[in-house]
C-alpha cells in the first residue's frame, strides 16, 4: 500500500507497475532525481501549488492505481478536488472507497450538481456502494 509518508520511489514504482504511461513516468522519475527526499504528500503539495492545477488529476490516480493506495493517501487526494463533477465520476467508477471516504466525495458534491442528484435518486445514475472499514479490494 502506498500511504502519504512513502518514499515518492516506492510511489514511481507503484504508478509504473499499474502502467502509467511513458511523459508521467519520466516526470516523475525527474522529480524524484531533483527530491530524493520526497514522499507521496511532498508530491501533492508539488502538485497543488502549481496556478495550473487540475483535479482530474485525481481521477486519473484513483483509476490508475486506486487500490494500491492507503486511506489516507485516498482521503488527501479526495480533499484536493474542487470540482464537484469528479466526485460524482469517482463514485460510479470506483468500488473500493471507505464509508469515510464515499461520505467526503457526497458531500463534495452534495447541493452542487441538483440534476446529476436526481439523477441519482432517481437510478438513472448508479453509484458504486462504500466498503466497510477493513474491507480490501
């Protein structure tokens, strides 16, 4: 499991084992050669102070390699999203969040999205059920 204080190494080699692909690796691994020191969460924070950040960035990590990440690493990068509509993504595609983790991407989204809500509601949009607390896969 890759948790926020892993060793940004232990995360490339997470990221290449799920195939992330050639640009991704490389810019990581230039990273990791100018901070050997990094972890996970110096990455985030590299990440988040960039003006162009975009939180479908955290799409595309839950989808590559979601499952390999600890809670806390997921609920870090759950906190970053701004956009209501990646929550609602991540919760139909992804079917390993945590009750702790299902309820913090609703309420991301909660209020904000009244049609994709009904929708909901409705069942014409399906969403994965939350694992309970100790539950893998």
């Amino acid at each position: 499991m890759i948790e926020l204080k892993s060793k940004l190494a232990d995360y490339i080699q997470a990221l290449k084992a799920s195939g992330a692909c050639g640009p991704v690796v490389d810019w990581h691994d230039a990273v990791l050669k100018e901070h050997p020191e990094y972890t996970v969460e110096d990455l985030g924070h590299l990440f988040t102070n960039k003006e162009d950040f975009d939180d479908g960035w955290a799409f595309w990590v839950f989808e590559l390699m979601g499952k390999e990440m600890a809670e806390d690493f997921r609920l870090y990068t759950i906190g970053l999203i701004k956009s209501p509509k990646w929550c609602v993504e991540l919760l139909q595609t992804c079917d390993y969040f945590s009750e702790k983790e299902h309820a913090l991407l609703k309420a991301k989204y909660t209020g904000k999205l009244p049609t994709v809500e009904k929708e909901i509601w409705d069942g014409k949009v399906v969403l994965q059920t939350a694992k309970a607390v100790g539950v893998k896969g």
